[in-house]
C-alpha cells in the first residue's frame, strides 16, 4: 500500500509538473517610470505590450495580424513588409503604432481601426508612455536607434504642407525619421519645395518656396548648419561639382524677382544675383563644363543661358516661335523643369501647361523635337543608363517613359492616383522612387484629428514597370534627392 500511494505521489506531481509547463507564463507586470528616469525597453514598454497587445489576432506569438509583431524590439520597430515602419523614431504623432492606440487628438492623430482591438483603450499612463519613448528615439535596452546608422544611403523627400523633410532607408525602403525644417508653421509653413546633396553626401539643401530660404542640413546627423535668404519664392537648386556653390532659381510668379543668386556653400552667403534671367525661373541646371546655367522661365515660355563668368544672360531659346513673349501676354507652354543629357548637347524641358516635353539642342540653340506626354508634366528624371526620360505627369496621375534615342514615348504607368510630382532611381537602376502630392487625401487608415493628409511615395521595379511598394510620408510629398 505504501507503494501504491508514493507510486500515485509521483504519477500527481508529475502531471503537475507537465500542467505547469504548458501553462503560459504570466506577462509581466507593467512599470512606469518616473519622468526623469530613463526608459529601459524590456522593463517600461515590453510588458505593455505582451499585457495588452496578445491574443488571438493580435500581435504576440505568432498571431501577428497585418504583419505587425511586437514580441522583441528588433520586431516592433521593424515594422511590416506591406505598410512600412509602425513606429518613426522621435516622432510618436507620425507612428502609425502609436495613432493607433491614441486617444486624445490634442496630442496626436487617432487613427481607425483602434487598438487593442475589441478591447478597453491602454491606461492613459501607459499611452503617454509609449509616447515619450518613440519621442526619444525608441530605443532598445542598449539605446539604440533603429536605422539610425549614418552610413546607410537615404531617400530624402520634402514634406511641403507641413515644413518636414521625410526620410527614407534606402535598404529597407521604410521611412525613419521626420526632419522638421522651415518655420514649422501650420498657419503658414514655410514650404519646402526641393532638396539636393551634396555631390558627396555629406549635406543637404532645401528650398523653402514660401520661407524665401535655402537651408543646410548635416545629410548623417540632420543638425541644420545654416540659412540663406535668397529671394521671394526659391524652387530649385543646382550645386556645382565640387559643391562650392549653389544656384537657386527664384520662381516669383509677380514677376518682381527676375533673378538666381550664387551662394557659397560652405558660408550660406549670397555671393552674387543675377538680375533678368526670364519670367518665373523655375529650374535651374548647369551645363556640362560649368560654364553656363540655364534657366526654364515658366512665365516667359523660354530658356535663359547665363554666361557664369560675366553673370549676363547671352540667348533665350523659345520653347515654341514667337518668343520671348509681349508684356502681358499669357505663357502657353510653361517650361517647369530641365533634364541636361550626359553629354551635355540635350537639355529635355517638360512644359507644364502644354502636356509636352520639349527637347532643346544646346549647341544650336533651338528646338529639335516635342513629345506628347500626359497632363502636366513636372520633375522629368534621366534613367541610369541614360537611355530613358521618365516624366511624372501631375495632372492625369500617369508616368511617360521616352526613349531617349527615338525621341518617342514608349511606355507609361498608370495607376499612381494621387499627383505624381517628381522621380528618383537608385544607383543601379532597378528601383524608381516616384513622390506624390496626394491632394485627393488617400491614405491607409483612415485618422481625426490632423490638418494634414499623407504624401505618397511609389515604388517602381523599373524592369517590370510595376508598384511594388507604397509609403506613406509627410504632407505633399515634391522634391526628392538620394543618396547611395
């Protein structure tokens, strides 16, 4: 008998045994800090969400809906394949993650469907937890930020509604990190319209077409290094080889300002304006050798070519016969913006209000050819390999693909709904990165509480000619610039 019950002993405590381990562990008690004591992931923010974010459905042990996984740091701030990073280092209002669990529009956006799904909001304590902690960086337990590397090549586009320049990681084409420029007004921005590199990397430049500046930016650290006034309403940049100078056109559509400037790059000073360049300068690129800079003037249907060295405008090519135009007399044709081929002979011009792309021969001066492309035509941009012009057409949502030899539009894309502003590629052609002004106000979910709707940026396997990808970034996405 004795036997018999320490036999049934053990036979009880193993199964206890068995029972206890096939019982999930109890998620861990959530600890808020104080509000000067720093954030430690896996003590303040983990248990947060294995407490409130499991379940069928949800995002914890392998049930992680819409691709988003939130068992380790590495996976939160990963984001998903579809939709892009959920959480935006330093900008919690930005951070799909966060809209979603938000609760006062005062401090952010709320965004539909709320979270947890089905289930009573995160204690409000819990909520401004998670806020403070993406605002200073997100970081894991060792205080790392994610993608925070400086070396890794960016995307960088220009946020013009709401004073930000987006930034994009180039390898895992998810945004990480907003850059607030510009006055970062919401009663008047500042409005930045474009953005160059420098020719190695190490900076960028913005225009603010509102603001009357250009501004620096450490390209690695985005700390700004300065600002230049520059005139009513700067559009584009053109940089010089070396970097030493800038040229910004003045794009005044009172036709007051009829000049560029020259500035120095490494002061942001103004060395030198030149005066009656053409009406409304928008684009702005130099030649091959430096020598000359011309200028696409929108208002004027023409095309300025400025001797550099004497600083006076020597041709104006017309765009179409009968230029430059009589006082008063409306542009027909509306130059925007210039593609110089890489040689040097071609200059592709789009014309925003004729739906063409005019293209001029330098040498001669004059105009060889014109091709029909779709409704206003912005940003035109040179494939790698020099052999296509993709032109995004603004006004009827389509790219135009010109084969650069036959002078002939050879295929299009369709389908990018929302304003396609301008175009860059990565360095091995494989991948086109479209930006979009997105004015009809499309977006993944749906949001209260923000005065601002997202840009969009498309991108493109350029061998298929097919969207593979679509991110959402700041409000009216314009200019762009890559780097790597």
């Amino acid at each position: 008998m004795r036997y018999i019950l320490q036999i049934t002993t053990l036979l009880l405590s193993g199964a206890l045994l068995a029972s206890c381990k096939d019982t999930p562990a109890a998620p861990p008690a959530v600890v808020i800090p104080g509000d000067n004591e720093p954030i430690i992931y896996s003590k303040h923010i983990d248990p947060i969400f294995k407490n409130g974010c499991g379940g069928s459905s949800c995002h914890l042990n392998g049930d992680n809906s819409e691709g988003v996984a939130l068992n380790t740091w590495a996976q939160a701030v990963a984001g998903t394949d579809n939709y892009g990073a959920e959480i935006i280092p330093f900008s919690a209002g930005k951070s799909h993650l966060f809209q979603h669990i938000n609760t006062d529009t005062t401090v952010a956006p709320i965004a539909d469907p709320h979270m947890p799904l089905g289930r009573d909001p995160l204690p409000a304590e819990q909520i401004k937890l998670i806020r403070r902690w993406i605002n200073e960086g997100a970081k894991n337990d060792a205080g790392e930020v994610y993608l925070a590397d400086p070396g890794r090549p960016r995307i960088f586009v220009t946020a013009q509604s709401e004073d930000k320049v987006t930034t994009i990681d180039l390898a895992t084409e998810h945004i990480m990190r907003y850059i607030g420029v510009g006055s970062s007004s919401a009663i008047k921005p500042a409005s930045p319209h474009n953005i160059v590199l420098s020719p190695d990397h190490a900076f960028f430049y913005v225009n603010l077409i509102n603001g009357g500046k250009v501004e620096k930016y450490d390209a690695k650290t985005f700390a700004k290094l300065g600002d230049v006034t520059v005139g009513r309403s700067p559009a584009q940049i053109a940089v010089t080889h070396d970097g030493s100078t800038l040229y910004v056109s003045n794009f005044d559509l009172t036709l007051a300002q009829r000049f560029i400037v020259r500035v120095n790059a490494a002061t942001m000073t103004v060395t030198d304006t030149i005066f009656d360049v053409g009406n409304a300068p928008h684009g702005v690129t130099l030649s091959a050798d430096e020598k000359h800079l011309y200028t696409t003037n929108a208002l004027g249907d023409d095309i300025s070519v400025i001797n550099l060295a004497t600083k006076e405008v020597e041709q104006r090519i017309p765009v179409s016969p009968g230029n430059p135009l009589p006082p008063g007399t409306k542009d027909r044709y509306e130059p925007y913006q210039g593609e110089l081929s890489p040689d040097g002979v071609f200059l592709w011009v789009s014309c925003r209000a004729s739906a063409e792309v005019r293209l001029l021969e330098m040498v001669s001066g004059r105009v060889i050819d014109s091709i029909k492309v779709g409704a206003r035509p912005l940003i035109p941009k040179l494939t790698p390999d020099g052999l296509h012009l993709w032109v995004p057409n603004q006004g009827d949502n389509t790219i135009s693909i010109i084969d650069v030899g036959s002078h002939a539009v050879v295929a299009g894309i369709t389908g990018l709904k929302v304003q396609p502003h301008a175009i860059v590629f990565s360095g091995d052609g494989k991948r086109a990165y479209v930006s979009c002004e997105n004015q009809n106000g499309d977006q993944h979910h749906p949001t209260v509480g923000s005065s601002t709707v997202p840009g969009i940026v498309y991108v493109i396997d350029v061998g298929q000619r097919k969207i593979v990808r679509t991110i959402e970034v700041g409000s009216f996405a314009a200019g762009m610039a890559i780097g790597g």
